[in-house]
C-alpha cells in the first residue's frame, strides 16, 4: 500500500526518512532509537494535522484512494460462508455488481454491492465499478431473493456511477434503476447500505434504498461526481474542488442534512491505513442497527424506510 495523495506528502516524506534511519541503523549498528521515536512522534502529529482539516475535495480523492479496501475486501473480514452469485438471467453477468448469501455474526444476510480493481486489467473486467443494466438487474434478483428467504439485505456501494456508455443505454440503464428504486422500497424484510467509497448519482442509488444508511468517515455521496458537476456548471473539469464544495458530498454534511444515519469512524489517516481496523469499525456500527431492525415488523420496516425517503431534501425560497 505505497500510493500517496498530494496532500499526504509531508507523511510519506517523514516516514521515508524513518526508514532511512532504520536502515542506517542496521548497517552501521549505530543506535538511533530516539531519533526514530522523534520522528514517529512528528508523523502522528502531522497525520492529525492534516485529517482534521481535509477539504471537501481532499475527502473525495481519499475515498478514491487506490489502497482503500473494497466490496470483495470486506466481505473477506465480516462475512463467513459467502456463495456468490451470477448473472440477471436477462442479458449476462456483470462483474462491476457482486452479490449472494453468507453469515453476519452467524445469521444469514444478503449482500449487494459495487467491486472496484486493483490494477487495469481488473478494472476492465469490473468496468472501474460502474455497473451496467445487467448489474442492477442482477442486484433487484437477489433482492428477491432475500425477500422471498426472509433475509436481511446489506449493500456496499462504492462506485462513481452507473456505466454512461451507448450499451448501457440500449439496455435501459434508466429504466433498471428506476425499477429497483421502486421495488426496493417494498422489500419486507431489513435493509442497510453502508458508502464505503464513491457514491456517486443513480448508480449509487440504485442499491442504496435502505432503512439505514450509512457511510464511511471519508466517503462521499453525491447526486454527481465533482467532476461532472464543474463541466456541467463552469464548463471546465478543473473547477471539481469547487464543485466538490458545492456539492456538500462529505460525511458531515449528509449527517447534517439528515441524508445519512451514521458515519462510519475510518484509522486516522482513512481506511486505507488500516483494512482490519476499517472494517471492524464496520462491523460494530452493521451490527448495532441490523439488531435494531430485526426487531421491526414487516409493515413497520416498508413504512420506516419510505417516511425516510420522502423527508430528504431542504428547500427554500
């Protein structure tokens, strides 16, 4: 994991030098213990620093950060007994959508959620985890499934949006994100969807109905990618870090506009510092609310997860 952002210069320079030290020490045997722990000090201080005053668009490039761990990742370390499934049973099996049955804390659960590569070739395979028509329609089959199983639905979305491309089109990306908003609204049985990276426009809501809603400490959520935002707005893609203000795609703000239910606390210095401790962190937190809903009737569940739904959103004259 030696991939850095810009802002996180200063860190990596510091721990390159503690590496230098140890290797000095090595080969010199000469003991430079305190000057390693001086070092280390300066490291946590500059870590804290510049997690606690991160831009808005600083938080988007950590949640795009090539070392954060993915879907795959934490199914590894809070699922047991995962027997994946394929395909939509309409057109193919998209690799960008990964779903099927395991075990949280011992009890059954169905996941759903968007995968992301490690390397380009990955990334072809998975399409940089923008989902196609497939991949929702796959999604809203295992959905139905869970339903019909009377098992509690968790999806993890991480993904800048549902693919754009002329295929998806054909296929009618619109219309199967259309569809699985509407039906997941009238699933009966609990459902969380946990932001652990990008949540980016339909492609994000497209399995991101739940009772709960979720997100890690530094993933966003957004109706529109920075990006998108500042071509659409100011015509020029490098206007993103005023978009990404704009947008108020943080953790804060959605918890502040009632978008989300809990943040997700990440190591200091986001989850790519730390996979186990990440999704820990994730565990306690699935935990807590899936022990809460469990407790819900059917009705009581369909009625929750629709009033919050239609509370979202401000408006002012």
């Amino acid at each position: 994991m030696a991939n850095s952002l810009e802002f996180e210069k200063p860190i990596h320079e510091l721990e390159q030098k503690v590496r230098e030290l140890r290797e000095f020490s090595n080969t010199q045997n000469v003991d430079v213990a305190h000057g390693i722990k001086l070092l280390e000090d300066r490291i946590e201080e500059e870590r804290k620093r510049i997690f606690s005053q991160l831009t808005p668009w600083q938080q988007v490039q950590l949640a795009r950060h090539p070392d954060r761990p993915y879907f795959r990742d934490y199914i590894e370390r809070l699922f047991t007994d995962f027997l994946e499934l394929h395909g939509d049973r309409r057109y193919s099996d998209d690799q960008a959508m990964v779903g099927g049955f395991a075990r949280f804390e011992g009890e059954p659960v169905m996941l759903v959620g968007t995968q992301k590569g490690r390397n380009l070739q990955e990334n072809v395979r998975v399409n940089f985890g923008c989902a196609h028509p497939e991949g929702y329609r796959k999604a809203l089959r295992l959905m139905e499934m869970a339903e019909r199983a009377r098992t509690p639905i968790l999806s993890f979305i991480d993904t800048p949006g549902a693919y754009p491309g002329i295929g998806a089109e054909e296929r009618h990306i619109a219309e199967a994100i259309a569809v699985n908003l509407r039906e997941m609204f009238n699933f009966t049985v609990p459902m969380i969807a946990v932001v652990i990276g990008e949540g980016g426009s339909g492609g994000a809501l497209g399995i991101g109905v739940g009772n709960r809603v979720l997100i890690l400490q530094h993933a966003y959520y957004s109706v529109i990618t920075p990006e998108g935002c500042a071509a659409i707005l100011w015509r020029d893609g490098a206007a993103a870090p005023e978009a990404a203000e704009a947008l108020k795609l943080t953790s804060r703000d959605l918890k502040r506009m009632d978008i989300i239910d809990e943040i997700i606390p990440e190591p200091l210095g986001g989850a790519n510092i730390d996979w186990d401790e990440a999704a820990e962190n994730v565990r306690k937190v699935l935990k807590k609310h899936l022990t809460e809903l469990r407790r819900m009737d059917a009705e009581k569940l369909q009625e929750e997860r629709y009033r919050k739904f239609r509370k979202m959103g401000v408006f002012s004259e």
